[in-house]
C-alpha cells in the first residue's frame, strides 16, 4: 500500500479560488436569509439551521475534497455541500419538501445526502447527532480494504466526517476514534466548536471545552486547532490535515473554532446567551474577515449575481410541486432498480435453486452456517465478517472458527466492543461497495446499534433510492440449557419495527444454508438471527441441502399438515410445536422469516382448518403473535370456528435457573393443551 501511496501527491494544493470561496460562503448566507426572512414565515420550510458562522470553513473543506472522498456531514453542514456541488434547487426544494431532490420529500431537507459521480459523495446524513460518525468509519476502512485486499490503487482516497463540539460526547464519536486509530484509517474528523449544544455550553460536553486538546495524547492520532474564522489560517490548517490523511500517516482531527451566529434552529431565540456573548460571536463573524482577506474581488458583483443565481433556484425548485403520496411506499425494499451509491457486492443468483439436493451426513446448524460463510468468502472478495471475537476464537458459538486463518485478519476480523461502531463501520462499508457480515454477539447486546439499525434500514426510502447499505447482520440469541435477561432474548418483533430490514428466523441448519446465501447475494440489509438453542440441536440438523441451495424471504414451510388446527411458529418452537401436534391432524407452519411473512400461507390453512394457534418465544404483549392474530382476525375472521390462540413466554425477561427458564418458555405441555382446547372448542 505504501509504494503505491508514493506514486501520488498528496501535498496541499498551491492555492484556494479565493473567489468561489466568496461566491460559495455568499450564496450559503443568502439561502439562509431566504429561508429566515420568506420561506419559514410562509411555512414552506419547516425545518430551517442557519450555517451562519461555520461557512466559510466548511467551503473551504469541501473545495478540498475529490473523487473518491466520502463525506459524512450533519444538519448545518449544507456550506460544504455546496462546495461539492449540489444544485441550488435540491439544496433549496429539499427543505420544503418538494419533489425530486435529496428524498423526494420524504426526509427534512437538513438531513440531506448526494451522490456525486466524479466528485466527492456526500453519504446520507442521519438525523441523530453523532450517528454519522461509525458510518465514515467504515468507508475509511473500505478504502484500505480495496487497495489492500482488493488490489485497487491507493488514490489517497479518504473519509471527512463533520461534527460539532457537542457530538464529541456522543458514543458514536468515540466508537468511530476507536476504529480509526486502531486501524490507521484515512478519516479526516472535522470537528466544528461553536462552544454550545443547542442550549448546553461546552463545559457539559468536553472538558476544558476543547476536546482537540483532550486528545492531544491519543495514540495514532494527528490533531489540528484553530480559528475557523481567519480565512489564511483555516486554509492552511485544512489543506495540512487533508494532505496528511492522504498521505496515509494517520487519521487526523481538525478542530476549528466557529461561532454560532443563529440560534440551533429557527425556532431556537437563543435566550440562553447573554447580550455580550452574542455580540462577540458577531465580532467574530468569518464573513467580514474574508471580505478583508480578499479585497480585490468584486463583491459587490458577486452578491448580486449570487442573489439572481437564488433566487432562480427557489422558482425552480418552487415549481417542483411534490411527491405523488401514492409513491411514499416505494423503496422501503429494493425492487429491481440499483441505488446510484452502495448494495450491489453479492454475487447473482443465478444459477441457484430452491430446491434442496441433500448430500452427506446430518449437520447441524453451526457447521451449516459457518459452510456457507466460508464458501461466499471464497467466491466474492467483497465479503468480510467481523465482530467481538470473531477471529481466531471463532466467535463465542464457534460459526467463525478456522475462517480468519483461511482468510485472513483484513476479511474475518476482531473489531472493539462497541455495537454501535460495528454497525455503524458496516454502514459505511456497504455503501461503499462491500458486502459486510457483521456479528452482534448475543442479541441484548444489539441495543447500543439500534439508531444505526434503523438508520441503515431506512436509508434507500430516505434518499429515493439514491444510497442503499446491504448486509448480513448475525445475531444468536434466544434461550440455551439456561436463561438470563443478557444473553437469552429474542425479541424479533424490534427488528420487524424497523422499516427496511428483512429478517430471517431459520429453525434448522437446510433453512439456515438456504436464507444465509440468499441474504449475502441480495440486496437489502438482513437481520440474520440464529437461535442458540438450535445451533447444535440434533433436531436441527439436516443433510447439506448443496451449494446452489437457497430460499426466498417470505415463503413459509409446512412441517406437519393436517385439516384441525393451524399452528404457526418459528425458531426453537418448531420442534415443540410439532412434538405438541403428535396425534393431532395439524398444519404446523414455520414461518422461517418474519419481515416479509407468508400470510397467504397462513391464510389458506387457517380457512381450511378454521383454528390458529400461534407459538413464539418472545414475550406476549406486543410480540409478533399479535401481528399475525390480527391478520388472521382481519381476513379469516369468518372462517374461524374458534378464537384465535397464543402460546408465549409472559411478560417477564428470560430466568438464569433451567427451571425456571422451562416455566416461562412455551412447553410441548403447555401448546399441547392449547391445542386440545381449541380443537375442542
């Protein structure tokens, strides 16, 4: 990687054009001013930040990035979106909502995004403060891994992430520091201190209110501070640290100290601050200050063509008119059209089937999954998988072992214990062209991830197909010989909430084979979640179903048929639920996925046995059940000759003792008279 670094420049550049800086911090405070003084009074934008104070930095900032860059910015980061280019009209219509643009109206116009073919892209903001930091630090890390392991030259490509002061307090902040100098990653973090978080100062936030200085002892860590108002100085001071990032010598921060000359937000009256504090934040305005620095220009000229250029932007974007609302359901999955940005690294399906050539002995489920991995990682060099002990422990079920000794430490790796930075990274990976297969360790353990989840889940409807972030996220969980609130939950039903994602529930090592392949060569994000109880369960185990084998999302499979009773289930409850129908003439049905389900499946039985019964493993109120009872009870409810029937755990974390335990999870005993009483009801 080195040698091929040397072949490229990575110097600062001789010098800025002074003059797009003036047009391009000219047209940022014109926009401002036209959303503060028309457009927010008029109520055609609801959601106004004001970039007044932090502009010219980030002009300068963006006019320094290039093919290749990514940029992860946040809600006043607009300046150094102008610098990379977006229309005025996006930049403008966007904000109110209108058609076409960053979302086609689906998203506030400060959450924005840019796909930029030649250009720096400007990855999809996320509306949580410091949820943009772990995504930058995946395609920081995409960059190595291509030139490292994919062979790609090394461009000096980087990631630029952008933050003010208060989200260095954020986990996602230190997640993203974390995995950058541990892995040497080119990730600029440009941090931007205006001295406040909405209306907290920073003295709640970093101490000694300068977090630069607080890192001044961080290990693989090069810092820059200093005034992002002094035209000369911010140049300099950015034109060294992006040079040094692509230089390849380490990740870098810049903190520039800017003032915040509106309030957070429009409606924000910033009663907060003292009259002298305002008056010295408006002493400091960078506006002024460039306008000294570079007297020859014409300003007078460039205000008024900047006024003409905004003004057009706003008829245009005016005339736009919005969304048709009867396409706001489009793109929560994808439906056959490539998002401009990210998804498409697994391999086809073609030449794939359905149906299973079963070879060989029995394997359970372990063996199964860790097949199918080992196979995808030979075929597409796109895949890594990674996570807390992954490596040469071979994760804490043993589905990883032996892979990072195949494979290597750059595609089967440790990361740091830090969910957020695990889904995040990958985020930033998949949008960058990879295919990650992260690992949450235990499923309670998703909880720190759940904003990046989401995030990621929502992010091709957020950006109208624009940007897309496939993967294949592993998460074992549910009961094992024991019990206990941190390592035994399933709680499916979070992940079917969270718009976007598919997930697969497979209950025995043929299924687990035929989802996993299909999620690691689609293209949507997956929540791959493999019951601990059934990862060497002898009822499980199946012979090897072959290596075309895979399954479709959303098709369930009758273990048992019969025309009394229709029992619908999932995971670890399968075999107890067909233990539970022995004797009984039941339709058992394992749903083997829940997001999409098989309610035509589910359906046709319960019309023609005219029971249901539904068993899960999670708990009752608010559990998928539910979800599938109202269907039943939406379409079939004429059908039905008694009331629809769960069999659940109560409302109660998962018990440590096996007693216990054996109590709370539904029993063949337990579903068992269920099935009696409905059958005889």
């Amino acid at each position: 990687m080195a040698d091929a670094a040397a072949e490229v420049d990575f110097r600062p550049k001789a010098g800025i054009d002074w003059a797009e800086v003036a047009r391009l911090v000219t047209t940022s405070r014109a926009m401002d001013e036209l959303e503060e003084t028309r457009l927010v009074p008029e109520k055609k934008v609801l959601y106004q930040f004001s970039a007044r104070g932090h502009d010219m930095a980030q002009v300068i900032l963006g006019m320094h990035l290039r093919d290749g860059d990514a940029a992860c910015g946040y809600y006043r980061s607009r300046p150094m979106l102008l610098a990379l280019g977006v229309p005025l009209a996006d930049a403008l219509g966007s904000g109110m909502g209108r058609a076409g643009g960053y979302s086609d109206g689906r998203d506030i116009g400060v959450v924005f995004n840019y796909p930029n073919p030649g250009g720096a892209h400007a990855l999809p903001m996320c509306g949580g403060v410091g949820a943009q930091y772990a995504p930058a630090a995946g395609w920081a890390q995409a960059i190595t891994y291509k030139a490292q392991v994919l062979g790609d030259r090394d461009d000096g490509a980087l990631a630029v992430v952008l933050g003010g002061d208060a989200s260095c307090a954020t986990g996602g902040f230190w997640s993203a520091l974390t995995i950058a100098t541990t892995q040497s990653l080119p990730l600029l973090f440009y941090i931007e201190d205006n001295g406040y978080g909405i209306s907290v100062p920073s003295d709640y936030q970093t101490p000694g209110r300068d977090i630069a200085a607080n890192l001044a002892s961080f290990k693989n860590l090069t810092i820059w501070n200093g005034d992002g108002t002094d035209p000369a100085e911010a140049e300099r001071l950015i034109g060294e640290a992006v040079a040094h990032v692509r230089g390849r010598k380490s990740p870098a921060l810049i903190r520039l100290t800017v003032p915040r000359l509106e309030g957070h937000s429009f409606q924000d009256t910033q009663t907060y601050k003292s009259e002298e504090t305002v008056k010295a934040e408006w002493a400091r305005d960078p506006l002024p200050k460039l306008k000294a620095f570079a007297a020859e220009l014409d300003w007078g000229l460039i205000e008024a063509s900047v006024e003409q250029e905004v003004e057009a932007a706003r008829a245009e974007a005016e005339a736009r008119g919005i969304s048709s609302p009867d396409r706001v359901t489009e793109h929560i999955f994808f439906e056959g059209e490539a998002s401009r940005i990210g998804g498409g690294a697994g391999l086809s399906l073609d030449g794939t089937t359905d149906q299973p050539q079963p070879e060989g002995q029995r394997i359970n489920m372990v063996t199964a999954i860790r097949r199918v991995l080992d196979q995808e990682l030979e075929a597409n060099p796109k895949v890594l998988v990674f996570g807390e002990d992954v490596g040469p422990k071979g994760g804490v079920h043993a589905v990883t072992l032996g892979l990072q000794e195949k494979y290597g430490v750059e595609r089967v790796f440790d990361t740091s214990l830090n969910e957020e930075g695990i889904v995040g990274r990958a985020v930033g990976m998949a949008l960058a062209g990879l295919m990650p297969v992260p690992e949450i360790q235990f499923r309670k353990y998703a909880e720190p991830a759940t904003e990046q989840i989401n995030d990621c889940g929502t992010m091709r409807w957020r950006t109208a197909n624009r940007f897309s972030a496939p993967m294949v996220l592993r998460i074992p969980g549910g009961f094992f010989k024991c019990g206990d609130p941190w390592h035994s939950q399933t709680n499916e039903v979070q992940f079917v909430h969270n718009p976007g994602w598919k997930v697969a529930v497979p209950s025995n090592a043929e299924d687990a084979v035929g989802l996993l392949r299909a999620s690691l060569r689609g293209s949507d994000p997956v929540i791959f979640f493999e019951h601990r109880a059934m990862l060497d369960d002898a009822w499980a185990r199946r012979p090897w179903p072959g290596d075309k084998f895979v399954l479709p999302f959303g098709e369930a499979r009758k273990t048992r048929e019969g025309d009394r009773i229709t029992i619908v289930t999932w995971g670890a409850m399968v075999p107890r639920c067909e233990a539970a129908a022995e004797g009984i003439s039941a339709d058992v049905i394992d749903l083997r996925t829940l997001m999409p389900w098989d309610r035509e499946a589910v359906l046709e039985s319960v019309r023609r046995t005219r029971r249901c019964l539904i068993v899960h493993e999670d708990l009752r109120t608010g559990g998928f059940g539910a979800e599938i009872a109202a269907v039943v009870a939406d379409e079939a409810f004429l059908d039905l000759d008694a009331p629809v029937a769960r069999v659940t755990m109560p409302d109660v974390p998962s018990p440590h003792h096996p007693k216990l335990l054996e109590w709370a999870v539904p029993s063949v005993e337990k579903i068992r008279a269920e099935i009696d009483r409905l059958v005889g009801f």
